[in-house]
C-alpha cells in the first residue's frame, strides 16, 4: 500500500512539474516569437517619440527606467518598515502569543489582497489629499504593497533560526535588542532574498500603478513627474491596431520576462549560498 501511495504522488509531481513547464513554455514562446524581431537597441535605448504609439521611432527607456525607479525605492521603503515588525515578532514576542498570531494573520490578509484594490484605495487617498498621478505616489502604494510581504518572508526566515541563539545571547548577559542584532546579521542571505523577491513583484505590476503613477513618454526626474512602467508601456502598445506598436509591445514583454526570470535566478543562487 505504502508502495503504491509513493508511486501516486510521484506521479503526481511530475504531472504538475510537466503541466507548470508546459504553461511557462507556452507564454514564452509566442512572446519571443513575435517580439524577437522588434527587440533591438532603439527599442532600450531611446525614449518615445511623438508618434511611437502610431508606428513612429523611438524607445521605452522612458518605461524601463521608471520601473526600476518605483520598484528600487517602493522595495527599500517596504524593507526599511518591514525589518522592525520581523525583529520584533522574534525578538521581542513568543512564538504562540496572542499578539504575534494577530500580526501574522493580518500580513497574510493583506498579502493576499490583489493589487488593484491597493491601487485604488491609494487613489481615493490622493483625491482626498488633492494628489496627482505621480512617481511619489506610485512609490508610495507599492511600499504598502510589498510591505506584508517582507514581513513574512522575512520571519518566516528569522523562525527557522536556531533556539539556542537567543538562549545563548541571553545567558552571557545580553538582551533583547542584542540577539535582535544577531538574529539580523544571522538572517542577512535571507533578507535579501525577501528583497529581491519583493523587487520583483513590483516591477511586473501594472494594476495598482495604473490608477497612481500615471504614464508619461519623458523620464521621471522628480517625485512629481508621472512615472512610466513596463507593465503599463506594453499594455498601451499591444491595445494599438498598428501591427509593429504591437511586436513592440511584445518585445516590450519579453523584456520585462527577462528581468523577472533574472532576479529568480538571483533568489536561488542566493538561497544556494545560505544553505553552503
């Protein structure tokens, strides 16, 4: 019987690995496909024109900048809120307390919460207060985004740390705040892991920036400015009837593919040298 419920799951693993590497395929191919032949230097290096969207010449490092302003910034902010909540749900309480569960049951309601619903309460919030579309806006609503989840990435990883650390950085006379300082320099590799991963998950979002940073064909050189993103570039360029807007749009695409699959790359070769 234990044979047989071995073989089963066996079975079953590699059905959802082949079905997960079959989606994956299926993406990626008609992307490269039909963005290959407009993916070029111009495309990465050039701003937009006035008539790019119309079949003109011109670029998206307006967007590709953007992206990596809104999501450096909105992840270092995020991380910058998130390492006090994690140390002081290690340091400070028990694991079973009352007020550790009621922490983590909130991140994780707030990290399941679909990202154009942070899009829009952050856009009553800017009618309220008289905001516009900005870059500050949108760095303001992807920190709160990711902000849950650093947390519990970032305790999931301070949990598996071992008991004896804080019982011995308690026994030679230290405190709290002492093996807090331990337990950050001991969960370095994994903090930055949560970063990379947070990084990540802003700089392919599209809904909650849609309704705060506006879009713009210049460089976003203040907080002020409108910020472009990839996300948003392709969803104007493939919403053209122009056929070469579109294969921009693709290759637009393919670009910001390239990026996430680099930064998961990164995450596992990372993980790899935590666990060496």
């Amino acid at each position: 019987m234990r044979k047989l419920e071995e073989k089963f799951i066996r079975i079953l693993m590699v059905f959802s690995t082949v079905l997960v590497a079959l989606g994956f395929i299926s993406i990626l191919i008609p992307i490269g496909v039909k963005g290959l032949p407009a993916f070029n230097w111009d495309l990465i290096s050039k701003v937009p024109t006035g008539g790019f969207y119309m079949g003109k010449e011109g670029g998206i490092l307006n967007a590709i900048i953007g992206s990596f302003e809104v999501a450096t910034i909105s992840s270092l902010l995020g991380l910058c809120l998130a390492l006090p909540v994690a140390l002081y749900l290690n340091a400070y309480l028990t694991k079973r307390s009352l007020g550790a569960q009621a922490i983590r049951l909130t991140m994780d309601v707030l990290q399941g919460v679909p990202s154009i619903v942070y899009g829009a309460c952050a856009f009553s919030f800017m009618i309220y207060l008289g905001w516009q579309a900005s870059l500050g806006a949108g760095i303001f609503t992807m920190t709160i985004l990711v902000f849950p989840l650093f947390v519990r990435s970032i305790d999931e990883v301070m949990k598996l740390t071992p008991s004896d650390l804080k019982q011995t950085a308690l026994s030679l006379g230290g405190t709290s705040f002492t093996y807090a300082t331990l337990l950050l320099r001991y969960c370095s590799g994994g903090i930055l892991t949560a970063f990379l991963l947070g990084f990540g998950r802003v700089i392919g979002d599209a809904a909650a920036l849609m309704f705060t940073a506006g879009f713009s064909d210049n460089i976003p050189t203040s907080l002020s400015d409108q910020a472009p993103t990839l996300p948003l570039s392709i969803f104007f360029q493939l919403g053209s009837p122009i056929k070469e807007v579109q294969e921009r749009g693709y290759a637009s695409a393919l670009l910001l593919t390239i990026i996430v699959l680099l930064i998961n790359f990164l995450v596992k070769y990372i993980r790899k040298k935590i666990v060496r």
